[in-house]
C-alpha cells in the first residue's frame, strides 16, 4: 500500500489529505496528515480574535475530526532524507524524535511573517501569525491601556497610546480596522484617557493600501479607516524598530510600545533547509502540477510553493488559492501512481476582501467591480461563514458575531498559559 505523507495542516495541506482520504479505499493507499498543531487555524478570522470579536476556539478546526481512514500525527517537521524517502519528525510536546517514510510526500508548509531582516523587528514588534500572536496583541493592548490609565509621565503616556501597524496589504489593514474598532469599544472602561489621546497609526512602504489590487479599492480602504480616526502614512518604509517604537528611513519616528508587524511573508522556516530550488521568495519553486522542480516524489502547495500561472508568474499566497490547489493535487498524485497524465493548475480568483472593522469592509467582485461599506462587510461574513469549516464552528461564529453586535468586548487580559514540556516528559516516561 502505497504511503502519502501530507505536511502542514493548513488551507492546502488540509484539502489534499481531506480528498487522498477520501478516495484511499478505492485507490489503495494510505494517507498520513502531520502538523505542528492538532488543529487548523482559520486566518482570515485571526485579526477578529485579536480585536476580541471572536473566541480563539472559534477559528481552530480539530485535525483529527476531519480525516476517516487517514491518520494525523502531531509533529514538527526537522528534515527530509529524500534518498531513504522519510520525514523526520519532533513531538512539540514529548520532543521525542521519529522517522516516517513516505512514498509521495507534500509539502504544505505555509508561510509565516517576514521582519525583512530589518533591525529589531524580531525582537521589538508583535507579528499575526497564530492564536498566541492574537492573544498577545489584544493583551498587549488592553495592558497599555492600563498603564497608561495610572501613569503621571506624559512622554511614557503618549507612547502607550500609540498603537501601530506596520504593512498596508490585507492583514495590516485588516489589523488596523479591527483594532480601531477593539479601541472604540473598550476606550469607554477608561475614564482616565481622552479617547482623543489614543492614536493608531498605519504604515506602508509603497503609495496606496492594497496595492495588489486596483487602486480604488486601497483608497477606499484608506477613506475608511481615516475617516474612523486611524492615521495612514504612506511612501516610507521602516529603517528599525527598538523598545520605544519605531523610525522610518525618512527620519520620521512614532514612539509606540505597541507594533503589529504584517509588512510581508516568507516560506515556512524548514522550506529553506531542504535544499530544493526556491524563488526570489524563498518559495519551492514546482512545476505546474505541484511537483517540485529537480526532485522526485515530492509535491509542494499553497504559500511554501511558487506554483506557476498558465500566463506567467505565480499564484498570491492566499488561502482561497490554497483551497483550490489541494484537491488537484490529490488528483494529479493519484494518476502519478498510476502512470497517468497528470494536470496542471489552473484558476482565476473569485475576488479579494478585506474587512476594516466597525461593520465596513471593501471587497472585488468578478469582473473587477468594487463593494465598500456596510454591503461589503455583510458580504465578507457571509462568505466566510460559508467557507468555515464544519457547522459546529459556523454556528459558534454566528453565535459570537451576534452577542457582539448587543454586548461590547470585554477587557479581561487572557493569560498566556504555556505547556510544561518536562511534565510530558515526566509522564510520559512514567506511562511508558
Ligand atoms: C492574519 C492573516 C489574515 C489573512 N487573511 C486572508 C484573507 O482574508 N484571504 C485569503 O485568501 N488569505 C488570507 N491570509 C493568507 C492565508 O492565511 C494563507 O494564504 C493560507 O493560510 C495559506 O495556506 P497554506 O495551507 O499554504 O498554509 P497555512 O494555512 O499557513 O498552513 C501551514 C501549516 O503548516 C504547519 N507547519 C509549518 N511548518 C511546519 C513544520 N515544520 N512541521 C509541522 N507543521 C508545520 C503550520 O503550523 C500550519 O498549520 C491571511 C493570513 C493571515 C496571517
């Protein structure tokens, strides 16, 4: 029986696992689904936890649930020896270490957020990546807002109240429009501040938001989240950031103890220690049916991958593109091992939206045509109710999306509780 071995649980990871598992009984094969965390994370969803407007679970689809005769192994990844055709794996939680060998193996990795090798980034700024990430920032926020309530130093003060997001694409407008709104919200518990004290500000490298789609849609954004209070600053990009905030490299500098970090994405760190052919981004360069380019028995998809467009250059990193990758990728290793010709992708995107907060969103529909406002906010909710997975988890959504329309967000700080590796491992060898 012959062994698939998919990498990443991610949008793309997910799809192809879900549609090999499907059709293993009738093909004869075995399909194994390996990811760092026992759950998918819905990020589209993930600046809206970290505005408060939904709960963490809301947006974390168990692994396990979805596969039927498939299995799921909690790893991560270290390495791939390609000769002996095996995956070496670490367990997040025993760190215990295996190999698992493969016959095909997909590589869905994901992305993760970029500092551009930009001094202090790393260290000095809050990136939006997973749930943690959300949690962080919400309490980073609401903890500033704390300080700033009690403290008599009016340099510190001002610096507390200024909340900034660095990246003008989908995730920083999407952060800064759910913030504006996170503020909004909780701003009335703290009597001491003068909501007009607090300032968010937003800011982009290049001349216009969203620049990857026409260039309406960027001013309209920009309309949006302006006339709501949020200051845009366009034309300069970040020379460093450090404790107390950050300094663009026209000499601009906005003092800030809170950063949010979306100025960019790169492959998912194992991508760059496997030796395969990447991209100027550091993606796995593959040829049109998802297999990497000089290998054998290798697939990649989804953001680690630069999968080429029929007429040059290569899919967004976007999760609808992802979606749609994976099931023909199932498809086109099922033919492989059947000697079969196998296709390649080919798709053309439904359209983009960004959500801005406080009910206003814009969003592309086919054909090029601009939705802004309200009608386009209802839009992304109902689109990305329909695309969440399961109806245990629409249902919670809508759950939520309605208990915040009548009560406002709490401003409870959430401890970030973290696992106790040695406890694991104490159990684990008092168990075994
Ligand atoms: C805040 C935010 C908002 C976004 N909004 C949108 C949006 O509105 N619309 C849209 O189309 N796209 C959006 N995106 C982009 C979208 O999330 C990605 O394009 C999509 O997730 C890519 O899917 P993927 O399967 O390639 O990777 P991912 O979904 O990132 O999945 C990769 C998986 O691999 C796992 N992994 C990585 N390395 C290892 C390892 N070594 N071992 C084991 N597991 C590993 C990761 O933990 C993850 O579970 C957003 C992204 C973010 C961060």
């Amino acid at each position: 029986m012959q062994h698939i071995v998919v990498v990443g649980g991610g949008f793309a990871g997910v799809a192809t696992a879900h549609e090999l598992d499907r059709s293993s009984k009738r093909h004869g094969i075995r399909v194994t689904l390996i990811n760092r965390q026992n759950y998918m994370l819905f990020t589209p969803m993930l600046p809206e936890v970290a505005s408060g407007s939904l709960d963490m679970r809301d947006i974390a689809q168990p692994l396990r649930a979805g596969l039927h005769a498939g299995q799921f192994e909690l790893g991560d990844a270290i390495g791939i020896d390609q000769t002996a055709r095996t995956i070496s794996l670490r367990h997040p939680l025993t760190h215990e270490c295996k190999a698992v060998e493969y016959d095909e193996l997909v590589l869905a990795l994901g992305s993760t957020s970029s500092t551009l090798g930009i001094p202090g980034v790393e260290k000095f700024t809050l990136a939006l990546d997973t749930i943690a990430d959300a949690i962080q920032i919400r309490n980073r926020v609401l903890g500033a807002l704390e300080v700033a309530a009690k403290t008599e130093d009016l340099i510190e003060r001002d610096r507390l109240l200024r909340f900034v997001v660095v990246g003008g694409g989908f995730t920083g407008v999407e952060a800064a429009g759910e913030l504006r709104g996170f503020l909004g919200s909780v701003l009335k518990y703290y009597s001491e501040i003068e909501p007009s004290a607090v300032e968010l500000v937003l800011v982009e490298s290049g001349h216009e938001l969203l620049a990857h789609l026409p260039s309406k849609f960027g001013k309209s954004a920009a309309a949006s989240l302006s006339r709501r209070g949020v200051r845009i600053n366009l034309g300069d990009s970040v020379a460093a950031a450090d404790g107390h905030g950050l300094e663009l490299k026209n000499g601009t500098r906005f003092e800030s103890r809170t950063i949010v970090w979306s100025a960019g994405v790169e492959p998912a760190p194992l991508v760059k220690n496997l030796g395969l052919e990447t991209n100027e981004h550091g993606a796995v360069k593959v040829n049109g049916d998802f297999s990497v380019r000089g290998a054998q028995h290798l697939w990649a998809v989804g953001d680690c991958a630069a999968v080429p467009r029929p007429k040059g250059g290569t899919y967004a990193p976007l999760a609808q593109n992802a979606t749609r990758e994976g099931p023909l990728l199932a498809r086109n290793i099922l033919a492989s091992l059947k000697g079969r010709a196998t296709r390649n992708f080919r798709y053309k995107e439904l359209g983009q939206m960004a959500s801005l907060g406080d009910r206003q969103a814009v969003a592309e529909l086919p054909g090029g045509r601009m939705l802004s406002g309200k009608p386009a906010w209802i839009l992304w909710r109902a689109y990305y109710l329909s695309r969440l997975p399961g109806w245990n988890r629409k249902a919670r959504v809508a759950m939520d999306w309605s208990l915040e329309m009548v009560f406002s967000r709490g401003v409870g700080r959430l401890p970030l509780i973290e696992e106790s590796a040695t406890s694991f491992e104490e159990s684990h060898a008092l168990s075994g």
